[in-house]
C-alpha cells in the first residue's frame, strides 16, 4: 500500500509568518529554542515535525521545562548512556508557541559501528536485568516522589524566628532558594528516570510487531497490542477503585447522594450528614492516596491537575457507574476475558508459524511481557502523580511572588520561565532582606498579562504538523517508537488530501460508525463532550477515561496503537483512528464523520 | 462406480484427483454434496468397446504442439466420433443404479447433479488442467447423465488439453468423472486458507458472487473480496463489488443460465458475518485434514440456512505461495539489537 509516487512538501520554517498580534512570542522561550537566522541553512534542510503528541497548546514559558529538561534526560539515555547507534537525540525548535522536533542522525559508519558495540552491552545488561532494575526504578521513583510531597515553600516573615536568631537553623532567603533549586533538581531527577527505560521498553515492542507483520503480514496491530499489554495495569487501577466505591455506595445505601448534574462538593456535604455516608467518605479519603494522582490531562503543561485538585471527573465517573449499576448493568473491566482472549491470541498465532518463527514469536512476546508494565507505569508515576504535584509545589512559589506584589496571582508564575523564576525570587529575597523597594511588583505584571494574551492568540492558529525538508524515510528509532511517527506516516501528512474531505490514520480499534464530531483542543474543554459525539482530538489521557462513556468513537492527531485513546477505545469496543496528524484542524464540532477504526479512516461527510 | 464417500487420496490412480479428494473430504467430516466417482477403467471401456483406441492414436500422433490448426482438426475428429460412439451397456448400466442409488439417498426422483471431470496428473492434478476441463450443471434424469458423462471425456480430447498434453509430452489420457447432487447456490466463490497475496497463514481469503460459481471461477464478475483472521474471526478487510451476472439454474430446471443480477442484490455484499464464520471454520477444518493451506471452492444453497448450506465443491493444495520476506535466523535479542541498529551482535 506504501506508494513511491511524489512525496509533497512542508512549509520552510522560515515562511511560516506570525498570525496577527502575536508579534514578540519569541519572548516567551530561550534564544536557544527558535528557528534563528544563524542556523537557517542547516535547520530549512531537516525534517521537523509538530511534537502535538506531548505539546498540543502553545508552550507556557515555565512550562518549557517539561521539553528541555525532558529532551536532555531523552538525549542523555539514548545518545550517550545507550549510544543507540544511528541516532543520537531530539532537537527542539519553537514556531509561534508550537514545539516541532527533529532526530540528530548518526550517518559515519565507523561510529555506528563503535556504538553498536556499546549498545549491545548496555542495553543488554538492562534486558538481561530487567525486572531487578525496574523494582529498583520503582523503588527510587516512589523516594523521589515522596522527597517532593515532603517539599515545602518556606514562609518571609517580618522576623526571621527564634530558631534563626538561638538555633542552627538557616535563614528564610537560603532556605527559599535552595527548595527552588530543590524542586528543580527534582524535576530533573524525574525526567532521568522517565527516560532510563523508555526507549528499550519500547523497542523490545516494536521488534515484537516488526516479527509479527513478516510473518503474518495482515495481522491487526490491535491483536499485537493484547498479546503484549498488562493484565494488571496502575493505569487501570483508578477507575477500578471508583468501580468499588460505586459498588459500596449502592450496598451502603447513600448512592442517592449522586444526582447528575451535581457538584462534588454538593454529594460531598451530603453524604457527610449521615453516618454510612461519613463512612464511605473515609473510605474515598483512603482511596485518594494515591489514586487520586490521575492527571486530567497528559500531565506535561501546568494546566492539569490532579483528580485531587479537580474532582469533577472522578465525581461524573462515579455517578455514572452508580447509574449503570441501578440499571442493572455490568460495569466490571472484563479482566478475566481480555486475560483469556491474550492467551488465546498468543497461542493461534503461535501455532501458525513455523518451529523458527515460533521460537523467536515466544520469545520477544515474553520480553515484551518483560518490559511493558515499564511502559504502561511510568505514566502514571512520572507523567501525573509526580508532576501534578510538582506544579502544585511551583504554585506555592507563585503564591510567594504574589503575597509579595511580584504577580497579581500565584497562576503566573508560569508565565515565567524557570530561570525567570529564579530571577524575580532573587530579587524578592534581597529586597525582603534589605527592606529596599523592589521593582518586580512593576516589572512582571506587564509582562504576564502581554504572555496570556499572546498564549491565547497562540491558540487560535493552527500549527502545520510538519516543516521543513520531507524525508526519504524515517530511520531513527526514536521517533517510530515514541511518536509512531514512519516514513509512510509522514508521506501521507505531506501529500495531505487537497480537497480535505478524508483523512488516513493507524487503525486502532475496529468498527465503523458515523457521527457529529467534538473537537477537544484543550482539557478544560472535555466537559463539552455530548453523548453519541465522535471525540476528536490531539491526544488522550487515561484521566478521561469516563467520557468514553459517552462517545461513539474517538480520532486523533497523533499516536499508535499503544496510545491511550486505542487501549481505552478497545477497552469500550468503540472504533478509533490515531496517528491523522491533522484531525484537529481539518474537522468541525458538530460536523458528521465516519470513522473506520479498521481501515483507519475518518471520512468528512459533510 | 463408488460412492464419493468411499474414497481415499490412494484412489486417485482410479478415479481421478477430484473424486479422490471429496473422498477425503467427506472423511474429515466437511460439508460435501453427496454423488458418486466414475472410474478411469469406465473411460478405458468406452473407447475400447466403441474401438476408438485406433482412430484417436492416430488423429494425436498428426498433432505438432505448436500448431493449432493440427490440434483444432484433431480436437473436432475425436469429439466427432466419441459423440456418435455408444456408450457400452455395462458402463450406461452401472450409471443409471448408481444415479438411482443417490437419488434414493436424497429422497428426489431425478435429482439434478454435476457433472465434472477428475482428472490424473503430476502434482496438482486438476490444478495442471485448470479451466481446460468442461463442468456440466443441473444434469437430471439416467440418460442426461449418460450424455454428459460422455462430453465429459470427451473434454479431455479437447484443444486446450490436447495441446497441454502434448507440451508436456504426456500420452495415455485417463480421465475419471465426479457426479454430485447439485447444489442450487444462492452464492458462492472460492476460500484460501491463508492470504494468497501476503502469503499470511492467519487470514482466510474468500472471494464470493451470486449464483453458482461459474461467474466467480471464469472471471465473469469481480466478486466481493473478503479478508477474515482465522484466530478472531474478525473481518479485516472487506471490499464489495458491483456483481452484474450470476449463473442460475434454467426454468426448466436442466442446465444453467447466465442472467443479469437483480438491481437490488447487485452492489450488496453476498455474504454476511455469519456465512463469513462459517467459511472460515470449514477452511480451518479443511486446513488441518490436509495439513496444507487449500484453495477450497465452495456455495451455499439457497434456502438451507448456515451451516447446513454450506458444501464445499473442491478443495486443492495452494501451490504458488509468495515468499516470505526470508529472515535470518536470530535470537529474540539479536532481533531487539538489529532494531536499534545493533544488529552485527556476534554470538
């Protein structure tokens, strides 16, 4: 199906203009981040795709972090830890607030040669120990976010207390800055273990898939997908532990507390008047720990929180299982029937090949086994319990800047890059310590303000999902792994449907229906989503898992068939199409469209 | 004359490949319409009794493979003077108790049957002689029968597989015939137990039209195309054509005629989920009896319902299969190691 007509083109980087009043975004990022004139000739030359998958809205300046931090802990494994030998790391550039990324390429054969050697022992030690290095990984992720739940932002008082003027204790201004460094050495940390397993977790899965399609050519990547994925998932286990809480709402008798429509604080005060009520509270209390670390949306922008800090999805979750419940239906995960329908899958397909094959399919199935829980759990300690919280730790420094006139509302500090950050608390320290009048209650106002307009300018403009030079093919293992993005993919975006009114995905989740579309460009927008309504839309989270609920099929930008909106979507037998690269800015709300999560098409009807 | 039941893969030197094979079908215990094989030895008596053996040899040894006027004459004498040659008693005999035996079987006076060759060869037997060999539908009553089975050899002398013959320097035509109830196919086509294109051993492959499959084996339509995972029985691929024409049986309920497909059924998929599973589950069944992929033909009759309608009409060994993309023989590791570009591991 892979053609080798002619293979279309991107805009060059340096054609793409401003939209209008977005003049001075640049401001936003570090010199280091933007397609600059000193570099034109090499940077025009490279392949350059929009990185929607992690960063779907324009970049919050502090937010910036979660790509260079992020991208030097990705280059750090990949290029000189593992030296994987034909690629080295992930460059970044910023165009009107949108992150596009491009491999670095290892093209002297010599050095391929030299790092291959080096791979093969390092990545084999992590294969060959995989399972001690991942207990301790967890182990060490576990420290590391219990080291920042214990992170607190100290207080500037009038005096410094008597600890400081009779003890050993230090003063207000070391301390402040040192739990700034603190949390940025934390963040830091964070990304080197996000990363440490990321890529060979990965590559184990897709060497899986590439055997499995040479020699069952037509085998759907779905039914890969359930030989490998884990039984016994943390991503799962939220919505398992609302299942329960809805069983014990019903068996206890104060179900009649969620009424659609209510807030939480409405159930919450309700149930609080009644003995079994207090009860299942305690019961919930229990549960948030750390349950409720669910992020409400893919975790790497400040924007999503917790479930803790915004109750509203599990609360609309756990109506919803009570209602289905009272109607008498089964809200159980089927555990036993996708457990069987894995092994079963495993052994036909087994059966089918030769004594070789089978050797090698048995094999890279185990370690796919392996290395998958790595996969699936990073997500959930990285990407939403530990940053959900570390942004809840920078808005305490927020509300330091704030208490002291420097931002109007602890929000802003992520108007402000971490360096800015560090900047205007410096200031705010030597002008406490001095008693001078500081200028930061001046300075950064203005600036915030002008950052949320240009933000929400941004916004509006939609970003090409690539620029610069069309490859010839896509060989760096990075991007097939972590993006899914492939030569075939990227020919397809570039030679993108003239008259717009059909678009070409991987297909993810089988099935064909036709409905209105919802697009959902941004978190706080899911509340929108109506049932019958085909969600469409960048990226899925596991956070909105409820409103599969309601939704007859979901499509997205970007993924594979290991992202979220296809485990979820074969989860809830509804059709998806991930991988469109332009969903979000070909389709309508409210427009129909068909989507055939089998032939993984989505088909603008009108 | 045996029933087709009787027979076994040993048999093939007597009655033929496709006799022999519906033998082993109804064994492993798949749908296949009752009948009866007519022997090569029946053949044999026919040209020996009528004293053709003299004629023929000569018209054949006139024959040049290269020259079709040659074989055109030869085809034309030997069909002339097998068409007015009696058929011997013994054999019209023999035919008529077996026809009223099947008929005994189904419960109809005069059941209409096919009639098809089986013929020997090397390997792939019918598959050497594919489309070169005549099938006669919707034959009923003793002395039809008797006709046909005669322009059933007398297939075997025509042009096509003269000149076969004579490329491959084959003498000593022996030819068996396959007399089977006829089933009156509301659809039917052609199943590969595995994707004849990919070459991948989890798909079955089936192609499908209305009516019998004359329409579907000549080319005469672009069947419905169907791609279905033996392990899910999922339907990955489905593709619907505009079927123009099907085979029917003729109003007077002897032959089959070619009609236009009714507008309504003409752009509808011929098959749905449920034929498709049991389709599959038949090429599965068939797979595992002959320990090969199979290119199976198949219909279901009108009006029975699934499974019970469903017969299978002649199953062959896949025989060009693509390559599979070779892979060196690695390790699971060295496979991991080669997808990140590390692939020389040397051990």
């Amino acid at each position: 199906m892979e053609t080798a007509s002619p293979v279309g083109s991107f805009p060059s980087p340096y054609e793409v203009g401003t939209p209008p009043g977005c003049e001075g975004w640049e401001d936003l990022y570090p010199y280091y981040a933007l397609f600059d004139d000193e570099r034109r000739e090499a940077d025009e030359q490279r392949f350059w795709f929009w990185n929607s998958m992690h960063f779907p809205l324009p970049m919050p300046a502090f937010d910036a972090i979660c790509i260079d931090t992020a991208y030097q802990a990705l280059g750090t494994w990949q290029n000189r830890v593992f030296a994987v030998p034909p690629a080295m790391g992930i460059d970044y550039r910023c165009l009107n607030g949108y992150i596009y990324i491009s491999g670095n390429p290892v093209t002297d054969p010599e050095k391929i040669a030299e790092r291959a050697g080096h791979f093969q022992q390092r990545a084999g030690y992590y294969f060959e120990h995989w399972d001690e290095l991942y207990a301790a990984w967890r182990t060490k992720m576990e420290a590391l976010i219990a080291e920042l739940e214990a992170l607190e932002v100290p207080a500037l008082g009038e005096l410094e207390p008597d600890e400081v003027a009779f003890g050993d204790q230090e003063t207000s201004f070391c301390a402040v800055l040192d739990a700034y460094r603190r949390a940025l050495r934390l963040a830091d940390v964070m990304w080197q273990h996000h990363f440490e397993f990321l890529l060979l977790g990965y590559g184990a899965y897709v060497t899986f898939t590439e055997l499995c399609k040479t020699h069952l050519p037509d085998i759907p990547d779905q039914h890969i997908a359930q030989m490998v994925a884990g039984l016994d998932v943390l991503l799962f286990r939220p919505d398992a532990e609302l299942r329960r809480l809805a069983r014990l709402a019903l068996d206890t008798e104060v179900d009649g507390a969620f009424v659609e429509g209510r807030t939480p604080a409405e159930i919450e005060s309700e149930l609080a008047e009644s003995e079994p009520g207090r009860t299942w509270l305690a019961e919930l209390e229990a549960v948030k720990h750390p349950w409720f670390h669910m992020a409400t949306g893919d975790g790497l922008y400040h924007y999503y929180g917790s479930w803790l800090d915004d109750p509203t999805i599990p609360f609309a979750s756990l109506t919803g299982h009570i209602a289905a419940l009272r109607a008498g239906e089964d809200i159980e995960r089927p555990s036993d029937h996708i457990a069987t329908e894995r092994e079963r899958l495993a052994s036909e397909y087994g059966a089918l090949l030769d004594d070789e094959a089978r050797k090698g399919f048995d094999d890279l199935l185990a370690l796919s086994r392996t290395v998958f829980p790595y996969v699936e759990e990073h997500k959930f300690l990285c990407d939403y319990w530990f940053l959900t919280t570390w942004w809840n730790t920078i808005r305490d420094f927020g509300g330091l800047l704030a208490e002291h006139g420097f931002l109007e509302d602890r929000e802003d500090v992520f108007q402000l890059s971490r360096l800015e950050v560090y900047s205007a608390l410096d200031e705010l320290l030597l002008t406490w310590a001095t008693g001078g009048q500081p200028r930061g209650p001046m300075y950064w106002p203005p600036i915030v303000a002008r950052r949320k307009e240009l933000l929400a300018r941004l916004a509006d403009w939609t970003p090409p999902p690539a620029v610069g030079a069309v490859p010839d093919a896509i060989l760096d293992p990075a991007l097939i792994m972590l993006w899914g993005v492939t030569t075939q993919r990227v020919h397809a975006w570039a030679q993108a449907d003239e008259d717009g009114s059909s678009l070409s995905g991987t297909p993810a989740s089988p099935g064909v229906v036709e409905g209105p579309a919802r697009v959902v460009r941004n978190v706080s927008e899911i509340g929108d989503v109506r049932e019958g309504e085909i969600l469409v839309c960048s990226i899925t989270s596991p956070a909105w898992a409820p409103i599969f609920s309601k939704i007859q099929a979901a499509v997205t930008d970007i993924g594979g068939v290991m992202s979220h909106a296809a485990i979820v979507c074969r989860e809830y037998a509804l059709p998806a199409v991930v991988g469109t690269g332009r969903a979000t800015s070909q389709i309508r709300t409210g427009q129909r469209i068909r989507v055939d999560g089998s032939a993984g098409s989505v088909t603008l009807l009108e | 004359m045996r029933p087709l039941a009787a027979l076994r893969r040993g048999d093939t030197p007597a009655f033929g490949g496709k006799s022999s094979t519906l033998g082993e079908l109804i064994a492993a215990g798949i749908p296949v319409a009752p009948g009866f094989a007519v022997s090569t030895a029946a053949l044999h008596t026919f040209v020996r009794e009528a004293g053709l053996d003299g004629k023929i040899a000569a018209e054949l040894a006139r024959v040049s493979a290269g020259d079709v006027d040659s074989v055109v004459a030869a085809s034309h004498a030997i069909g002339e003077a097998m068409r007015s040659a009696p058929v011997p008693d013994v054999v019209r005999e023999e035919l008529a108790a077996a026809y009223a035996a099947l008929a005994e079987e189904v419960g109809t006076p005069e059941p209409p049957v096919a009639v098809r060759s089986s013929a020997l060869g090397e390997d792939g037997e019918d598959a050497t002689f594919a489309g070169q060999l005549e099938s006669y539908l919707w034959i009923r009553g003793a002395e039809p029968l008797v006709a046909a089975v005669r322009d059933c050899w007398v297939s075997l002398f025509g042009p096509p597989a003269i000149a076969y013959r004579a490329h491959v320097g084959q003498d000593e035509p022996a030819m068996g015939v396959a007399v089977q109830l006829m089933v009156d196919a509301e659809v039917s086509g052609v199943l590969f137990t595995c994707n004849p294109v990919s070459g991948d051993p989890s798909m079955v492959a089936v192609n499908a039209s209305w009516g019998l499959g004359l329409a579907v084996v000549g080319g005469e339509v672009t069947p419905d195309d169907f791609l279905v995972s033996k392990v899910t029985g999922e339907v990955v691929r489905e593709r619907v054509h505009v079927k123009e024409v099907e085979y029917v049986p003729d109003a007077g309920g002897r032959g089959a005629v070619r009609v236009e497909v009714s507008e309504e059924r003409r752009a509808v998929a011929c098959l749905d989920s449920r034929a498709l599973e049991a389709l599959v589950e038949v090429g599965r069944r068939i797979e595992r009896a002959f320990g090969a992929h199979q290119d199976v033909e198949w219909a279901i009759a009108r009006a029975r319902g699934l499974p019970d309608g469903l017969f299978v009409l002649q199953s062959r060994p896949v025989t060009a299969l693509p390559d599979r993309r070779s892979v060196e023989s690695a390790t699971a590791m060295g496979l991991v190691m080669s997808m990140f570009g590390a692939g020389d591991r040397k051990d």
